[in-house]
C-alpha cells in the first residue's frame, strides 16, 4: 500500500470518527466528492499536520464544491 493510499485510510477514519458516520457513509461521500484524489494530490502538505486541521481542510474542501457537511 502506498504511503498515499495509507494516509487517505488514515484520513477516512479519522473523519469518521470525528463526524459519527459509518465507513461506508464516509466513503460515498469522499468518492462523489473527489477528496480521496485531493488527499493523494496534497499528501506532502497534508500528512504534516494533525487530524483535527486535516478534518476542517476536508470540510472546507467539501464545502467549496457544495456538500452538506457540519463543522
């Protein structure tokens, strides 16, 4: 598994976990929304900060392209 790959598994769970949605529900989500190829696109910047600031990164990305999300 890439480092790419484990940091998005890492980053599934964590918003998971943050926002109480199932694996599955986090999954649809991030994959209409295309956050699984933003993660990989800006691992290098991403992976050096803590779960919580990555978490608000995901809302606000998802935010921008119109997602229903709650911070």
């Amino acid at each position: 598994m890439s480092k790419e790959t484990e940091f998005a598994v890492f980053c599934t769970e964590s918003y998971k976990a943050q926002k109480r949605m199932s694996g599955s529900e986090v999954a649809k989500l991030f994959a209409k929304y295309d956050v699984y190829s933003y993660l990989c696109e800006f691992y290098d910047v991403l992976h050096t900060t803590g779960d919580q600031y990555i978490n608000r990164d995901i809302d606000a990305y998802l935010q921008a392209r119109g997602a229903a999300t709650t911070i």
